[in-house]
C-alpha cells in the first residue's frame, strides 16, 4: 500500500494564479480530509469529506474547493491564489469520521505564493 | 466546535530526562484521543492513541492518560533520546479531528 500520496510536493505561484493540490489513498478509507500548518497555528481543516459525493467545509475553507468523485482522489482547487494562503498543505484520510482510528498524511504540499 | 489546548509550546530537556506534555478539550463528547510525532519536514505520524473507555496506555517509553472528568490528557516520554525530538501534536476527536497547536520537544545530548 502506497497510504496517502500527494502531488506536488513543492509549487510556486504567483498571485491570481490557480493550481491544484492531488491527495489519492489506496486504504478504502471513507473520510479524507486537507489541512493547512503554518509556524505556531497546528494543523487547520479546510476541508473534508465522509465518502464519495459528500464534502463539507472546515476550519478555513475561503479561497478553496473540493470535490470527491472517487473514494480514492480528493483534490483541493486553489481558485485565485493569494500571499495568504503560502503554507503546507497535508491531505489525510481514515476509515470513516468518528470511527475512532487515526489519520494517516500524505508527505505535504509546500506551496509559495508571491 | 471542539477547542483543544496543548501546553507547553516548547520543552527542553536532557537525555534521559522525562518529557510530559499536556492538552485540555472542550467537548465533552470527544471519544478518541491521538498523538501525533512531526520531524522537521516531514508529515505527522501517529504515536500513540487512546479512547475515552480508556484511563492510561503505554508502549515501550510512551504512554498517554486521560481525565474525561476534568477533559484533559498528556503524553509522557520516559528515557528521552536525541531521536525523540521532534513537534508533538495532540488531538481531540468526535467526528473531526481537532488538533493543538503542538509542542516542540528539543532532547539535548
């Protein structure tokens, strides 16, 4: 089992430009989910979702969308980038919301923006 | 929502010295209660965890405690190495994952 992969793992972009951030699981897990850390504010939720179809917003969702059309993908779409939104980016996944198991992260996105 | 607290922000000690590392969380509710190890540049990987039906759990030099009374838990690393050091994140969970802010544990030779 490969767990979490996430592609890229490091991107620069300039300010208005949009990207896209890949999370796939091979764990048949059910919920996954995409965090922001930045220095001294943990690990924020953006996004998350409890199976193919469904996503609901997190923490800090502005400036971000989601989709889940597979159990396995879970992109997250940079609409317009901005400054603010320069940080690493970790997509996680487990069996299912309150299931009581862990999350499991995939290696993380280091993006820039200028 | 859930608002999890992780005390201390940062925590020298010598080697094998003792390390603890406390969170308090708000919901009552929460049910599942991991820890989660970060080396620098890496992606946060799970230690160890509990429930809360569950008042203690150790492995190997790790072990974890859980209040559900006063809603706090800690972790605690006996025999402290250099490999040890690390971000230490704690996490409260009902149906999301609510993490602390972490704490940056430094094990000096």
């Amino acid at each position: 089992n490969a767990g979490v992969t996430q592609t890229p793992k490091f991107q620069v972009l300039k300010t208005g430009q949009s990207m896209t951030l890949q999370c796939a699981q091979d764990m048949n897990h059910e919920y996954m989910s995409w965090y922001r850390q930045d220095p001294g504010m943990g690990l924020r939720l953006i996004h998350y979702s409890v199976g193919a179809g469904i996503t609901d917003q997190g923490e800090v969702p502005n400036g971000y969308n989601v989709s889940r059309s597979t159990t396995e993908d879970f992109p997250l779409r940079l609409l317009s980038a901005a400054p603010s939104q320069t940080s690493v980016y970790f997509c996680a996944s487990s069996y299912g919301q309150g299931s009581g198991s862990p999350l499991h992260f995939g290696n993380g996105t280091r993006l820039t923006v200028t | 929502g859930e608002n999890v607290e992780q005390h201390p922000s940062t925590l020298s000690v010598q080697e094998g010295d003792s390390a603890v590392i406390k969170c308090t969380y708000s919901d009552s509710a929460s049910n599942y209660f991991p820890w989660y190890k970060q080396e620098l540049g890496k992606r946060p990987q799970l230690i160890i965890d509990i429930r809360s039906n569950v008042g203690e759990k150790k492995d190997q030099r790790i072990a974890v405690t859980l209040n559900k009374t006063a809603k706090h838990f800690s972790l605690h690393i006996t025999e402290t190495q250099p490999e040890d050091s690390a971000v230490y994140f704690c996490a409260a969970t009902r149906n999301q994952f609510y993490f602390g802010t972490g704490t940056s544990l430094t094990v000096i030779p």
